[in-house]
C-alpha cells in the first residue's frame, strides 16, 4: 500500500499550522518528501495546490492537494486507516470533543497570543489579560476532559495533542520574545503537566524548529508590527 | 433505538448557525425538542451546556450537551448512522474537500459578508471589493468540485449544502438591508443555479425564518454598527 502512496508536505520551517501536519505524518509512520516554500517567492506549484488560501501547509497525496492543517489531520486519520495509531478517538463525543478544542486552540488561542506578540503598552495589557482568561477556560476544560481525548491518558500522540503543540509547541520562544511567562504553572497545572509528557517524547523533541532562529523571527514579526500599529 | 435517544436544541431564531444545526436534523429525520434562548438574558442551562463561548446552537444528547455547529454537523452524521441520509461522502479525498470548503464559506465568506452589511461608504466598498473576489473563488471552485461533495449530483442534502444555507440561506435579506444585490448571477452562475436547486426544496422553505422579521433584526445590527464606528 505504502509503495503506491506519494505524499509530499509544502511548508516553511517556522509555520506551527505545518508543524501540526509533519508531527500527525511522523506519529502515522508515514513516509514523506517535504518541500520548503519562501511565503515571499510562492512557488507556481504552491499557488497551483492551493489557489484559494495561498498558504501552507499543503498536502499532496498521490499528485492530489489537501489544504488547512485540521482539514489534512483528519483526512490522514481516515485515508490512512491500517497505519499507526489511531489520531481521532473512536466514540462519536469524544470527537466531537477533539473537535471542539482542537478549533478553540487553533482559532481562540494562537489568535489571543499573537496579539500579545504583536503589541505593546496598554494594547498588549488587554491582551494579555484576555490570554490569561482562555487559559483559564482551557485549565477548566482540561479538568473536565473525558478518558482518552489526549495523551494524558494514553500512549500516542492523538489530535488534540497535536493540536496543542501547534499552539504551545514554542511558548518558550514566546516568553523570550515578549520577556515574561505566558503560562503560570500555578494557574495552569494541567496543561503545564500535560505539555510537560508532550515534550518527553524525541518525536515532539525532534520537530521542534530551532530556538534561536525562531526567536530572531518572531522578534522581526513583533518589530514590525509595533513599528506599523497606530500611534 | 430513537427512544433511547432525547435530542434537545437550544437556539435563537436568527442565528444561521443555529438553521444549520436544524437543517442537519430534519434532513436525518432525527426528532428533537427546541429551546428558544434569549441571548441577552442567556439561560443558566445555556451557560452550564455552552461556558467556553456562551453561544447557541447547543445539541444536548441524553444530557451530554455538544457545540459549535460545525462539530455538531459532525457529531450527527457519526452517531446516527443509521438513520437517514449521510451528511458527508465516504471518501476521505471529498469528506476534505466539504470539509475545506465549509470552513472558507462559514468563516470567510460569512465574516466578509458581515463586514458589508456592518459599513457604509469606503469601508463597505473595501468589503464589497473583498466579498466579490471571494465570491470569484467560490466560484471557481465549485466548477472544480468532484462528485457528489455537493446537492448538484445527489437528492439529498448533505454537510456542504446545509452549510452553503448557514452562509447564503438568508441572502435575499442581507440585499434588501444593504440595499444592492450580493450575487451577481452574471458572474456566480453556478452558485445561482446550487442555490436555486436548494430553495427548491420543502425542507429548506420551510426552515426560513420570517423575512420582514429578519430585515428589522437586520436592520437594527446595521444601524448599531454604522453609530458605533469610527468616523
């Protein structure tokens, strides 16, 4: 089966949204090329794979395109079925539980973080203060998770772990840019503990982009925010 | 099986989100009670059902509540599979296909149409402009739909329509508030024709909310914003 499955990964090294697809690849077992894109000289082939968005991450399966990285999460886990660990529960809930935190990570949370990268003064003091209330809901929701929607109960990495690292995978790169913490162990327990299990394993350990590089990144997208925002 | 089953909605009577879910149900013949909220003074029940975002719809299944709606759309077809038609395509290729195009019409077409009704002059030029092009695209993706992630090849409403509803459902009222039409059959034709082929049909009649109700509500949502922006 494998023979007949040509996947390639188009990506850029610091995307998190193209981290998530490379670590579901890696936890599946599933060989892959990668194809580093420059988001400043799109390739004919990106814009050809994905003319709506532009953007990567894309999968390519067999010549055939898939794009958005919770989009290409679940095509994975139901293409391929035989291979690896399951990354979606069984349980139609527990599902839909997956789903429901994977897109409050993805959309509420990763949002509310860069608009702390990205500001400053008073802007980013609101911020802030709305992070520090999804975490809240996110450690209060954590305490309510059903058995065996993440890793905190199982051996392998499933959606939702995935999902996480996508959105904390570098908080240490982020704490470093805007020069304070953004998750107080004190406050955040569960998901402390939880990133805490992710981070031991070499698969999480081994894709994590280099610090310092991302640090100089994420230090020019901040630059240039503040340099941009309305005084 | 169905007695086992007590299916509760809680919804508002304008919300598009809240007509998907219905849709879903009624398309499945899955009976179910409706709970009309009032979202300006929110239920102790929705807050309990729904304390991450505080929003309908809610489906509570035999008490375990489930939200967002698209997880919900989700959650239907994957628990009861035995009853009516399925909501998404077997295979893993076009259940990505509905699932990438549900997401591009329920969170940037639906934004960009709200940013049109919300604006007056150059800012609603600048959204009209936007909405226009991503009408384009939409376009020029459903001539490139495979067969059947759609209504167009099959006799049943599946997930991609009820969503394509959630977005364009109500499109006539969204034209008489903003005083000019929002698709051009000229250049959206296949859109016209989808659309057309959906009204056409008693379960999606029916499931209208009332117009000149629906204009006030409108109406009002426009004038609040126009008052509240920036001049």
């Amino acid at each position: 089966m494998e023979e007949q499955n040509k996947v390639m990964l188009h990506g850029t090294w610091f995307s998190p949204f193209v981290k998530t697809v490379e670590l579901a690849l890696k936890v599946k077992g599933i060989p892959y090329e990668y194809v580093e894109e420059d988001l400043k000289n799109k390739s004919p082939l990106l814009l050809k794979y994905n003319p709506v968005h532009k953007k990567v991450p894309v999968l390519v399966h067999n010549g055939t395109p898939i794009c958005e990285s919770l989009v290409i999460l679940e095509y994975i886990d139901e293409t391929w079925t035989n291979i690896g660990p399951r990354l979606l529960p069984q349980d139609p809930y527990k599902r839909a539980q997956v789903r429901f935190w994977s897109s409050f990570l993805q959309q509420q949370l990763l949002q509310t973080l860069f608009a702390v990268i990205k500001s400053d003064g008073e802007a980013q003091e609101n911020a802030v203060k709305e992070l520090l209330e999804k975490l809240k809901v996110l450690e209060e929701g954590i305490k309510n998770f059903p058995d065996g929607i993440s890793f905190i109960d199982h051996e392998n990495l499933g959606f939702l772990d995935i999902v996480l690292l996508t959105m904390f995978g570098t908080y240490k790169v982020q704490e470093q840019v805007i020069g304070f913490k953004v998750i107080d162990p004190e406050k955040s327990p569960l998901l402390v503990s939880w990133l805490s299990a992710l981070f031991e394993l070499p698969v999480v350990k081994e894709g994590l982009p280099p610090h310092e590089k991302l640090v100089g990144l994420l230090q020019y997208i901040r630059q240039n925010a503040l340099n941009s925002a309305p005084v």
